[in-house]
C-alpha cells in the first residue's frame, strides 16, 4: 500500500490530518483506555474510494492503529458511515469473525471537523491490485479463494442478534430497501443521461418479489481487497489466513444472498474503471461468479434464492457507487489519480444489471 506523510494539513489536501487533530485523536484514544505514547504520526493509506483510512503511529515504535474518517466534501448521506462500521465490528470481534479490534469513536464533528472511528493496526497484506495478484502462484490463489468463501459464510452464519446487533438493522425486506436507498443516491449523484436506463432497471427490481429466507450481517462491500491476509513463512505448512474483514461502511443487517451477490457482481471488467486501475478481484485468474457462487453454498453458506435478482441489484448498486465517486471527483473532493474513469463504470453496469432481471 502506498503511503505520504499527513502530519500537518497540506494545503493542496483538504483530507489531510494536521497535528493538532492528531492530539485531538490521541486525546480520544487514551480516554477510551488506549495506551498512546508521544504524539502521533499519520501516514494515508491509498487505494480507498469511500472513507478516509489513514495509518497512526505513536513515538513507541511498537503500537500503530488506523483511524477511518469520511472525506471533508463531497459527502453523501449514509455513504461514509464510521459508526456503523465500528458498532459492528466490535459486536463481531468476539463472534469468530476476523475483524480488526475496535478502539474509539467519535461522532463529535467538533473535534476535528469530522467523526473518526479507530481500531487496532492488523499485520496482513492487501491484495488490491493485479499485480498484488501475480505475486501469489495459482495454488496458494486457490487456497486464498476458498478462505474468502469460507469467511464469508462464517460471518452470514453468526446469530446477530446474540452478538448485539438486533437494532443494527431491519431483519425483512432487505432488497426492497436497497433497492429505495440507492435510487435515492443515484438522484443525488447520477448523471441525468443515463436517468433513463437506471430508472429502467429500478423499476424492474421494484417488480420483483424477493422471497428472503434468511437473515444476516450482511458486509456490503465484500471482495479480497476489502481483507487482509497472511500467507504463511516460505516452505511453511501454514496455508492463507484472513487476518480481518475490513471496509464495514456499508454494512447491515439484511439478507445473505445479497452479500454473495455483490462478491460476484465485483468480478465485472467494469470494477476497474470504479477503483481507476486493474484491480485484482476482476483477474480471469479467479473463478467464475458461477464458480463462487457454488463455492458459497458448499461452505456451508445460505441457499442462493432469487439469484439472478440479486445480482442485477448489485449491479444497480455498483452503478450507483461509481456514479458517486465521479460526483465527488467533479466537486473536487477527491486527490490523486484513478478518479476519472468512474464514470465510464456507470452504464455497463447498469446495462450488465437490466440483462439479469
């Protein structure tokens, strides 16, 4: 993961943290208990297309963490939601589920000009890119697949209610809700030309009875580089582990199908253009949507009901998600390069999803 020094505001960067905000993070970290030696340092973790994920570290040499903090423009309702990924991953860290141990949050926008949630730094490697991809041989890229399966199915089979997270968010119709929530982004950031075909194929998802027989977490966002892994020592026995489960924004309660649904969704050509480069879940390397969606379900994961359906949801809802990146890129609240290309993400997808339903 690339990284630049953020320890004081540069004035090309309205994101950038400066040092009196990092003593303001620091200050919330030790009242919640969190040992924090001298004053911080932060180092931004590229590579993110939602919220903020910076790396922090402490004169000790020994303790880092990451704060997670939506960016200072171009925010859209609901879209950039530390809290939420912080409520469950701290019900999560205790369910057998690979998440990054929650620290503090902080919803008080006064101290530093906006909520901030952060956990403990977790030792793994991001596996974002093609060629983060080509550095793993074909077996241990197997082996690594069926972790990210198995995980998965781990987290649909959690009682959420027995870890805390009853109110997290409504058990039923969770696919008619998705489908009311994007719509609504998509009037806030789609691009008024292709109105007509999202408008299409939202009225076609809203003809469809999704017939939800399970209920769940759902993470949203879930692919390999919303993970972190290890590999194990060369020549080890020690196969691919998934250190934590990360990126939790999005995350709700609602049906499974959905959430291996937008796993698959994300293996479209068209997640390259979103993210601005070749990215490593769209590799003809990895299996099929077919191929993962089987392996789901012989994990011990949910029956895949209504499939179709779901997936050309998740199509919708990518659409939506790279019509809001180009939103932010044309307001000028996102820096650096990749931000371009988003918006050529928008119609195949939305065209991918009226194919399917």
């Amino acid at each position: 993961m690339s990284e630049q020094p953020a320890g004081s505001r540069d004035p090309g960067d309205p994101s950038a943290l400066s040092e009196a905000e990092l003593a303001a993070v620091a200050d919330r970290m030790t009242g919640a208990g969190e040992p924090v030696a001298g004053p911080l340092t932060a180092r931004l973790v590229a590579g993110g297309r939602s919220n903020l994920t910076y790396r922090l570290d402490d004169t000790s040499g020994s303790r880092a963490w990451v704060v997670r903090m939506p960016p200072r423009v171009g925010r859209t309702p609901s879209a950039h939601d530390v809290a939420r990924e912080f409520r469950v991953t701290s019900a999560l860290a205790g369910a057998g589920v690979p998440v990054a141990r929650p620290v503090v949050l902080c919803e008080d926008e006064s101290v530093i000009g906006l909520p901030f949630a952060v956990a403990a730094f977790v030792e793994g490697r991001s596996v974002q890119s093609r060629a983060d991809l080509d550095g793993l041989d074909d077996a241990t890229l197997e082996l690594t697949t069926g972790r990210l399966v198995e995980t998965l199915a781990a987290l649909h089979a959690v009682d959420h209610v027995a870890a805390g997270l009853e109110r997290f968010g409504r058990p039923d119709g969770y696919a008619a809700r998705q489908l009311r929530r994007w719509s609504g982004q998509w009037e806030i950031v789609g691009d008024e030309a292709l109105t007509p075909l999202a408008t299409e194929l939202a009225g076609r998802l809203g003809a469809t009875a999704f017939d939800q027989r399970s209920t769940g977490v759902v993470h949203g966002d879930y692919r390999i580089d919303n993970t972190l892994l290890s590999f194990g020592d060369a020549g080890s026995d020690t196969g691919p582990r998934v250190e934590a489960v990360v990126d939790w924004e999005l995350s709700t309660i609602g049906d499974p199908v959905a959430d291996v649904a937008m796993m698959c969704v994300y293996r479209h050509a068209a997640l390259d253009l979103v993210l601005g480069s070749p990215s490593a879940w769209t590799s003809d390397r990895l299996p099929t949507a077919d191929a993962l969606a089987a392996a789901y379900e012989a994990a011990g994961g949910v029956a895949l009901v209504d499939w179709d359906a779901h997936l050309a949801l998740g199509y919708f809802k990518l659409a939506v998600i790279a019509a809001g990146i180009d939103h932010r890129y044309r307001a000028g609240a996102t820096h650096g390069e990749g931000f371009d290309t988003a918006a050529r993400a928008v119609e195949p997808l939305l065209v991918a999803g009226l194919e399917r339903v």
